[in-house]
C-alpha cells in the first residue's frame, strides 16, 4: 500500500489537481482526483498509470464527465 500511496501523493503535488480523496479500506485502496478539464484529467491518468507501472502496479480507470449548466441571471 505504500507505494500506491506515494504514487497517489505524487500526483497531487505534481499534477493540477482541483480536488482529491483517498482512503485504505478492506486491504483495498480507493482514490479520486478530480481535474478542471478533459485535457488535465487525460494527461494525469496517463501519468498515473506509467507512475503505477513502474511499481508493478496497475489501476482500472472510471472516469466520468459533470457538465453543471450555468444559471441563467
């Protein structure tokens, strides 16, 4: 778990992250980082995983898109 953690960490500090969480939980770990776009989010994942590979660890991406419309004033 150490190293998946380090690498977690390393993204935070290294890469534009707007928000992030991450917990150990049933020898399991679980994290989340959120980016302000496509670009940023595309580019990390990549870093992510190539941080991960050169660990010998591996990841399954789920991503998803929120679009929140702008309020009409």
């Amino acid at each position: 778990m150490t190293a998946l953690q380090a690498a977690f960490d390393h993204m935070i500090v290294n890469t534009r992250v707007v928000s992030s969480r991450s917990r150990v939980e049933d020898d399991k770990f679980l994290g989340w980082l959120a980016y302000s776009n496509f670009d940023r989010a595309f580019k990390a994942v990549n870093m992510l995983h190539e941080a991960l590979k050169s660990r010998g660890l591996g990841m399954r991406e789920w991503s998803r898109d929120l679009f929140i419309p702008r309020s009409r004033r």
